[in-house]
C-alpha cells in the first residue's frame, strides 16, 4: 500500500503539474503577458511544483526529513544524475558568461542554505528572505534578457527546456480562445498536484516506517528522484537536440529555484529545523557537489563525457552510501 500511495502521488504530481503549466501559460498568454516574464516564472517555477507541493506537504505535516531531504537531495541529484546523464548523452558545453555568472550564483546560494540551517530553525524570517531574494533573482535576469540578444542565462534556459520537451508550455502555443478553459485545466491541475504530494508524503512516510528506515533518507533518495523527473526529461530531451548548454542551464536554474524557492515557501509555511543529518552531511555533499560542477564547466568550458560518466558514478556512491 505504501509503494501504491508512493507512485501514484508521482504520477498524480507530473500529470497535475503539467496541466498546471499548461493552464496557467495559455492565461498568461490571454492576457497579453510577456513571454519572456512567462517563460522565466509560470514555466519556470511551474516545472518544479511537485517539490514545491511535497516540501511544503511534508513539512506542515511534521516530516521535515521529507521536505528538506527532497530540495537537497533534488539539488544533488540534479548535478550528479541528471547533469551526468545529460553529459553522456551529448557533452555539454559551457558557451555563455551569464550561465558562468548563474553557476556562481548557484554555489553561493547552496553556502548560505547551508550555513543557515547550521544556525537557525528555518522560520519565517528565513523564509522571507529566500523568496525576495529569488524574487530579486528573477527581476535582474529579466532585465538581462531584456537587454541581451544572445547572452542568455540559466533562468531562461529552464523555461526553454521545458517549452523545449513540451511544446504547449510555449506562449506561442498557447494563444488565442477562451479563458475558463485554460482557467478550469490550471485550478484542476493545482488540485491533482496537492493531491499527488498528499499521497507522496504519506507513503513516504508509511515506507520509511515499515522498512525501518529514517524519513530523511527516504526523502533525500526515492522522494527527491521522484520530483526530479520532469527536470531529467527536459534535459535529457534538450541534450538530444544538441541545445547541450540549454541541459546546463536548465539543472543550474533548477538549483537556484529549488534552494530559494522552495526552501523559501517550506521555512514560510511551515517552519521547522533542518534535520541536524542533513546539515552535518548532505548539505556539505550539496555544496562539494555544487562546487566540482562549477570547476568542471570552467575547464575547457565543457562537461565532457567521461565527466558525466564521474559525475554518475558519484551519485550512485551517494545513494550507497545512504542506504542502511
């Protein structure tokens, strides 16, 4: 029963999440919203609603294992499996300062997580100043791609991804017709996300207790894979069309969502401590993590295949390492 509630809360997240999108991108697109504004918040943010409804689930809940184990281990499993993955597939290459900029962005956002929650209960406060400042995030790199013409940076590469594996979520796909429709498809898409996290964090919860297993590990491993999935087949699918530095921008734009986004609505929500095993590892992995990616993609300015196959192999030690 706890295996059933588990997938069927995955499968009631991607489908939820995707009518969501989909909704929300053809309101936007109504109302005369810029693509680039709904490019970098509505697809964007919307790809990475099944951790933001299962972090936020699982913490008002009374699981904060779950919660904080799925933006971690999303945050890990994004630059290990899903960047190594992509590599192998194609290698990725690192052409643009601004993605160069975002990846330094993404390291110093995972040391101040990291050093947060050494120190403080993640409460409010906490959570106010993550979101404003994703929210500061957003604003400079509108005004960026605004001024660029080709210059673009990881948030754009995320919503380019994801338009990218799914032409629907494109603002020119999306145009003309009625609101209620678009309008009824992103509510009902909103209730199956709610509902998938609900089911996703109970069997989380009902499995670590059978299997004797801590709530954390579940969260950082079978949870934060789960939720990663739409982040793996937009750079998997944007690897195969070669667009290697989309995949790159994609994962680092991810990173930054996830971390301040998340991790800002969590503490928001529902304020709780960062389990005191993932402060004294798992956020020293995410941070090592983060760092041996930036010093990859600075070299040569590319992430080669054998890299990828390094980068994939770390993250299998990981989950061995986790695993009772």
């Amino acid at each position: 029963m706890s295996w059933l509630m588990l997938i069927g809360g995955f499968i009631l997240l991607v489908i939820g999440g995707e009518m969501l999108v989909r909704g929300a991108v053809r309101v936007a697109s109504q109302l005369r919203v810029s693509p680039l504004v709904i490019g970098l918040t509505l697809v964007g943010f919307g790809t990475s609603a099944p951790e933001l409804v299962t972090s936020v689930q699982a913490a008002i809940s009374g699981s904060p294992g779950i919660a904080y184990g799925n933006i971690v281990g999303s945050n890990i499993a994004n630059l290990l499996l899903i960047l190594g993955a992509s590599a192998l597939v194609t290698p990725i290459i690192v052409q643009t300062s601004a993605l160069r900029r975002d990846a330094t962005v993404m390291v110093g956002v995972t040391i101040i997580f990291a050093v947060l929650a050494s120190l403080f209960t993640f409460g409010r406060l906490i959570g106010v100043f993550f979101v404003i400042a994703l929210g500061s995030y957003l604003f400079l790199a509108f005004r960026q791609e605004k001024a660029a013409e080709a210059d673009h940076g990881a948030a754009y590469d995320k919503g380019l991804a994801a338009q990218g594996a799914d032409p629907a979520f494109s603002p020119a796909a999306s145009s003309g017709g009625s609101l209620v429709v678009p309008l009824v498809t992103s509510v009902a898409g909103l209730g199956i996300v709610v509902l998938g996290g609900y089911f996703l964090v109970n069997g989380a919860v009902d499995l670590a207790r059978s299997f004797g297993i801590s709530e954390t590990v579940i969260g950082l491993t079978i949870v934060a894979i789960g939720t990663s999935m739409p982040e793996l087949v937009t750079s998997l699918v944007a690897a195969a069309k070669r667009q290697a530095d989309v995949a790159f921008g994609n994962i680092i734009g991810s990173n930054i969502y996830n971390t301040l986004g998340i991790g800002g609505a969590t503490a928001l929500l529902a304020p709780s401590q960062v389990p005191p095993e993932i402060v004294s590892f798992d956020n020293i992995v995410m941070l090592a993590v983060s760092a041996l990616v930036v010093v990859l993609a600075y070299t040569g300015r590319r992430i080669a295949r054998w890299e990828g196959g390094v980068l994939l192999a770390g993250y299998l030690t990981y989950i061995w390492w986790l695993w009772p």
